[in-house]
C-alpha cells in the first residue's frame, strides 16, 4: 500500500500523467469541434489602410492560402499514375478540414497518408501525403497553442518511426521540415499572444484610468460643495439668528402690543430657531471628522486687500482694479467672490509661477463682475495633481448664484477667469455702505450737488 502510493505521488508519475492529460486537451478532446476560422480584423495594422472595396476582400487571406495550399497537394496527387483523383483527392480533404475542424484535420491526415500509402508506389511519405502533413501540421498549430504543436510532431515522428519498422531515416525529412516550421509558427504565436496581452493591459490601464478619472472629479465636486455648504451655513445662520432676536425684542418695542402682534412675533422666532437647528443637523451630515468651526466670520470683500498682501508676500505680482460704485453685497455673494479671486489667486501661483496677476472688481446695476487676468509662466511648472478642481469649485459657486463664468487661456499664453455673480436689486441690502467719491460741482437748475462716480484704482506692487 505505501509503495503503491510512492509511486503514485513520484515526480516521474505526475509528470507522465500531466502530459497525457495535455495530449488529451489538445488533441483528443477538440476532435469533433467545430472551430472555423474567422477572417481577418479590418482594423489590423495594415488593413485598415487599404480602400474599402479591397479591404473586404483582403480579409479572407488566409482561407484563400489554404484552399491553394489544398489545390497544390491535389496537384501533386495527380502525378502518381495509380488512383490518381483519389491519390490528390483524399490529401486535399484533410488540408481543407483545417479551415472548420483543425484537430480532425490533423487525425485525417494521417488517415491520408495511410490511404496513400496502400493505393500507391512511393512509400509511406509520397508527394501529396508529404505536403498535406506538413500543411496541416501547420495551419493546426498556427489556430491551436504551442503545445499543440510539440505534440503534433511527437505524434508524426512516431508514426512514421513504427509504420516504417523503426527506421527514423525515412521520416527523417519530414520531422526536420515540420520541426523548423512548428518552431517558426509557435515563435509567432507566442508573440501574438504577448501583445494581445499586453494590449488587453493597456486597454485595462485606460479603463481604470477613465473610472478614476471620472471617480475623483465626482469627489472633487462633492468636497466642493461640502465646503461651500459649511461656509453658507455660518451666513444663513447669522441672518436667521437676527430674525429669531428681533422677533424676540420687537414686542417689548410697542406699548402695549395686541395679542395677535405678539402670537406673530413667537411664532416667527419659533420658526427661525427651528431652522437654525435644522441647519445644525445638516452641517453635521456633510461636516467631515476633522472639520473644525473658524473662530473669524466668514471672509468678505471688505478684507480682499489683506487676502492679495498674503500673495504678494509669496512673490506674486498683484494689482487690484475696482470700478463701479461700492456697496455692500448679500453676505453669500461676498463670500463666493471672495472664494474665487482666492483660487483663481492660487491657481496663478500654482501654474504660472513669476506671472503677474490683475484683480477686477465691478460693482454694476444687476451685480458684480470679476476678473482675474495673469501673464505666462517665467518659472518652470511642475505638475499638479489637482489641476482643475479649483475651476469645478468656482464654476460650483456660480451656479449656485446663477451666475456666469469663463475661464480660458489668453493670447499670450497667461490665463484668465471672467465671473458675473448677479444679485438683484430686492436681494441688496436697504442701507449700502456709500462709496467715499469726491462732490460733483453744483447743477445751478437743480441747486443741487450731482455726485460722481469715479474710477477706484489702487496698483500696489511688491
């Protein structure tokens, strides 16, 4: 029992027994499978150059070399003088079956080579017997593996070594044909496969390159509008906190309210303390774990000077344009150009080091307009993995405004950021901060004094 199971489990055994399981595979298995042989890729990388009428044509190469593979054995039947149709005939069969059934074809040959054998006078290898092995030998191994191959030349040699009573000098040339063929064919399979392999991978790469892509632009746009979510909510917050304060202190100011004033002013601080809890809840949702409430207000227009010393102070040459009267925005119109000057700031310092940039500020009738201009890089570039998520997150923050914006790249090979925020006149506050502009001279009609709007310019260079 135990050298029985030695021998069972010996090196020599396994492999024997891989190897016949092999042959089973490859060569006994597939016998009746119909593989017929597909044509040609019309976008290989010499058809697809070929004008289309030819290409259609083209692409049956290969089953037009064996049917003339199988026309010459024919051929070559012929010239025996016994049996001739069956003597061309019968070989050609056996070529022509590679195009459906390979591995039929190749037991067939044999068959052939048999049939040729008894019927003619030229030995076991005649003409047609000769070329239709060696044809088929190859057709099978160029549509089947490597290992195929080495077993349909093991398999001939030994065919022909014991039909010939163990003379291996009559096969002999057969052997070292196929041996030279099968090798040639096997190389050119293997290296098939290494490509198809390998362009597989690549198109693999590509997939999940794209999926990337795609997967961490929707994480960009959604970390962009967490943040602006958390900056909107300290705004919304502030003014429902004001709501709820003055309905609490509105009564105390009128003598004696009616009761139906009062009800009113309880129910509206009611409803704006509960949204202020709502809100709370919310920014909980998108609040990340490390997240920490700023201990300042949220950053306006009103400290932007301080925001461009900060850049200026890193070697980025600033000037800031204002035009247009100003005035004092909603809050969340001030944070949103305020956000964007900054990354469009950053942006420059990031892409575009030893550029000068210019900030344009224009406060018109139906809002604001921005522009953030800068000249080509001076420095070297070093590649960003973020480039573009500061553009999903202004182009958020217009949207959210209903705002327009561009952002291309300008003739000089610098770029530039043009943003209109619109903010209608019921969204302005009722008392605008007045711009500080000099007094017009006196209008004798009206005997008043007109003001004038003038151009606010401030060019601070470092």
């Amino acid at each position: 029992m135990t050298e029985t199971q030695t021998k069972t489990s010996s090196p020599e055994f396994r492999a024997a027994a891989g190897a016949m399981d092999g042959l089973r595979e490859d060569l006994i298995r597939p016998v009746f499978a119909y593989r017929p042989l597909p044509p040609l890729s019309p976008e290989g990388r010499f058809i697809r150059r070929l004008p289309e009428g030819l290409k259609r044509a083209v692409v049956w190469t290969p089953h037009a070399l064996v049917l003339f593979a199988a026309f010459i054995v024919m051929m070559a039947g012929f010239a025996n003088w016994n049996f001739r149709l069956l003597m061309g005939l019968v070989p050609a069969i056996a070529v022509a079956m590679t195009l459906v059934r390979p591995v039929a074809a190749f037991w067939a040959s044999w068959a052939a080579t048999l049939f040729c054998a008894i019927l003619g006078s030229e030995g076991l290898w005649g003409p047609s017997a000769f070329m239709a092995q060696a044809v088929v030998m190859v057709v099978v191994a160029a549509r089947t593996r490597p290992r195929t191959a080495l077993w349909m030349w093991l398999l001939t040699l030994l065919f022909g070594v014991v039909l010939e009573g163990g003379d291996p000098s009559i096969t002999a040339p057969m052997a070292v044909l196929t041996a030279f063929a099968l090798l040639f064919v096997s190389l050119l399979q293997v290296r098939r496969d290494a490509e198809r392999e390998v362009r597989d991978a690549e198109r693999e790469v590509t997939v999940q390159r794209t999926v990337t892509a795609v997967e961490r632009d929707r994480r960009t746009l959604l970390e962009e509008r967490t943040t602006i979510a958390r900056e909107l909510h300290d705004v919304v917050a502030h003014h429902m906190s004001v709501v709820a304060i003055q309905a609490e202190a509105a009564p105390y100011r009128v003598e004696n309210p009616p009761p139906e004033l009062e009800q009113a002013f309880v129910t509206i601080r009611e409803n704006a303390v509960a949204a202020l809890t709502e809100l709370r809840r919310v920014l909980g949702v998108v609040r990340a774990e490390d997240y920490e409430a700023p201990d300042a207000p949220q950053p306006t227009l009103a400290v932007l000077d301080g925001l461009l010393d900060n850049v200026r102070g890193t070697g980025l040459e600033t000037e800031k344009v204002i035009t247009g009267a100003v005035r004092e925005l909603p809050q969340g119109v001030e944070l949103s150009a305020y956000r964007i000057i900054q990354e469009a700031l950053s942006n420059t310092l990031r892409h575009a080091p030893g550029a000068a940039a210019r900030v344009e500020i224009a406060y018109v009738l139906g809002g604001i307009g921005l522009r953030i201009v800068n000249g080509p890089p001076k420095g070297l570039v070093k590649p960003s993995p973020g480039a573009g998520h500061g553009i999903t997150g202004m182009r958020e923050r217009v949207a959210m405004l209903n705002g327009v914006m561009t952002a291309v790249g300008t003739e000089d090979g610098g770029y530039e950021v043009a943003v209109f925020l619109p903010v209608p006149v019921a969204d302005e506050p009722a008392d605008p901060v007045e711009p500080t502009v000099p007094a017009g001279p006196a209008d004798p009609a009206e005997g008043a004094t007109v003001p004038q709007i003038v151009l606010h310019k401030e060019a601070d260079r470092t």
